[in-house]
C-alpha cells in the first residue's frame, strides 16, 4: 500500500482573519508564517503542524456547525489528563468557553470552540488505547481481533 506520513495541515475557513489569528496564537501559541492576503499560516513550532486560516470572500459567513456534513471538529493531543487539567485553566485566563473534562472509553478530552464556532478537542489516550496503537504500529491486527480486544475493553468498564 502507498504509505502518507502523517497529516500535513488543515486549513478552516473562517469570517475574521485578524480575530482567528490572534485566537489560535493566544489560545494555541500558533505563529504566523505568511499572509496571503485571503489567507493565513499558522505553525506551532514544537510539532510543526500548519493551520491555514482562509477567508473565501463568496462564503456563506454562517456559523460553523458539525450537523452540517463536512468536519465535525479537529482535535489536538496532550500527553496526559493533568495536561487536560492545566489546558482548563488557560482556557479560563482566556475567557474561553469550554466544557468541562470527559474521561471516555479511550481516554479525556476536552471540548472548546473558535470564535467561528468551529468545535476543537485536546485530547490524550490512556494506557489501553496507547497500547493498542503501539501494538498496531509493530504488527497488522485482524478485523476480528480488534472488534474482539475491543467488545473485552468496554465490558470490563
């Protein structure tokens, strides 16, 4: 199979280039490296992922909505849930509305959105579901055997 190296970037489109900017660097500690113009790139140095912010000047300039098909929301990752825990507390020096931490199946997360709305998650896995991908990572798991390890994780909560 054609193998890709992991996600590149995402871009979103969004109503204010200025306001969205100064969102994910405060909130993010996103940089600016260029401007465009009608759109903007972002990078956050320590992984090097790239968000590009566009403005398309025939948008609709409606709110973003995850009922609309499309993306749901994008979702960052954190190396623990006491990461989490300080993340909830930026947020709050920001004045950023959140929701409050989710412990899950496969881990936390943490729900905020941008000021177009758009849904993003901070996130990070616990030891099962780290596992598991490390285990993926050295070795191809059937259909069978995944669908099995995980109807065991989820009665055993």
């Amino acid at each position: 199979m054609t193998e890709f190296t992991g996600v590149d970037h995402a871009s979103l489109s969004v109503t204010d280039l200025d306001r969205s900017e100064r969102f994910y660097s405060d909130v993010l500690g996103l940089i600016r490296l260029a401007d465009f113009g009608t759109v903007r790139i972002l990078l956050h140095r320590p992984t090097s992922f790239v968000l590009a912010l566009a403005r398309h000047a025939a948008a609709y300039g409606d709110r973003f909505t995850e009922l609309h098909t499309g993306l749901d929301h994008l979702g960052f990752g954190v190396g623990s849930r006491e990461e989490l825990v300080a993340w909830e507390r930026r947020l709050d020096e920001l004045g950023v509305e959140y929701t409050p931490i989710r412990d899950m199946e496969f881990g936390a997360h943490l729900n905020f959105r941008d000021p177009d709305h758009i849904a993003l998650e901070l996130s990070t896995s616990n030891e099962t579901l780290s596992g598991w991908f490390d285990e993926l990572r050295e070795r191809e798991l059937s259909r069978d055997e995944i669908d099995a390890r995980l109807a065991e994780h989820l009665a055993s909560r």
